[in-house]
C-alpha cells in the first residue's frame, strides 16, 4: 500500500513538473514571438512611409512648374512681362511724346480706354508702358499733365490771374470745377484760389 501511496506521489510530482515546464515554455515562445513582430511592425511602417514618400513624388512630378506663369513667380516691373517687343514699346513712347507735346491731355474725353484706341493699343499695355516711364497711375499722370499745364499758363499769362477757378478747370480738361480744385490742391499744396492770389502779389512787386 505505500508503495503505491510512493508511486503516486512520484507520477503526480513528476506531472507537476511537467506542467510547470510546459507553462514556461509557452511563456518564453510568446516573449521570443514578441520579439519577432517588433521588427514586423517597424518593417510595415518603414514601407508605408516609403509608400507614401513615393505618392508624395508621383504628385510633384504631375506638376509642370515650367507651366506656371512667370508673373505669378516673381516680382515683375518691367514690359518684358506682358511680351511687349522692344519696337512696340518704343513706338508706344514715341505716341505718348507726342501726346504731350500736342498737348492731347486737355481734351475733356481722354482717358486710358480713348488714348489706348488712339494709339491701336490695348489699356493694359498703355497702363504698364506708362507706370515704368512716367513712374505713376494713368490717372495720376493725365491729372498732372493737366494741372502743370494750367500753372504754366497762369505764370506766364497775365490774363489768366483774374480767370474764374471754372474757366481754369475746363481749359485744363476737367468737367468738374470741384474735381479740378481737389486734384489741384493735391498736387500744388494750395487751392487754385490761394494761387491765384500769390502769383497776382508776386508780379504787383516785379
């Protein structure tokens, strides 16, 4: 009998063992697998961003950057950026010489559309020609052309220094007498009034 008591004492010592064997082992494989898809997962990640590293380039090749204007790139002041030739732009300027010499500007009509007709050009090229050589806006430039010319005129004119500011505006080619007085007053420092009056004071002491 206690030999047999010996007996099962051994086989279930020995299936305890055995048991807790098996139990480390399985453990161990779980922890060495582990191991193994570390990498896996840092391998899948690594080509994901290759993937998408190689999306990202297909898409800038897709892109034409020779396509895209040269404007849009770059600050642009000079003709060359609307494609005008050298014999256009010189003959755009030989035209606005001679407008100003002829003094075109005190036509009550002129304006950018007009002068752009006149010249068989279009209003973008006459505006850019005009803002690189005379340095300023169409309007800008039309409204000092007038008001230096009206100056002139009252300087060297006795009989302009009694002339209404009215008759002044309209000999100049403004339409309006109150438009006239703002853009005069902007560009003289004092109202055509108040200019009239210092041009008569200067030439009583001559």
């Amino acid at each position: 009998m206690e030999t047999w008591v010996i007996i099962s004492l051994v086989v279930l010592f020995i299936i305890i063992i055995g048991l807790i064997v098996y139990y480390i082992s399985k453990n161990n494989n779980k922890v060495s697998q582990g191991t193994i898809l570390v990498p896996d997962v840092k391998s899948k990640i690594d080509i994901e961003e290759s993937s998408s590293d190689l999306v990202e380039n297909k898409l800038i090749e897709k892109v034409d950057f020779k396509s895209i204007p040269e404007e849009i790139t770059k600050d642009t002041k000079v003709v060359s950026s609307l494609s005008i030739s050298s014999k256009t732009e010189n003959d755009l300027l030989k035209k606005l010489e001679l407008f100003e010499k002829n003094k075109g500007f005190i036509k009550k009509d002129v304006n950018l559309a007009t002068l752009s007709k006149q010249f068989e050009t279009n209003t973008k090229y006459l505006s850019e020609i005009i803002k690189i050589h005379r340095q300023k806006p169409f309007n800008s430039y039309l409204n000092e052309l007038r008001v230096y010319y009206i100056v002139n005129r009252i300087k060297n004119e006795p009989k302009y220094i009694n002339t209404k500011v009215s008759y002044l505006a309209s000999d100049c080619g403004f339409t309006s007498h109150s438009t006239f007085t703002t853009i005069f007053t902007q560009i003289m420092n004092e109202s055509p009034s108040v200019f009239l009056k210092r041009i008569k004071e200067e030439q009583k002491r001559i």
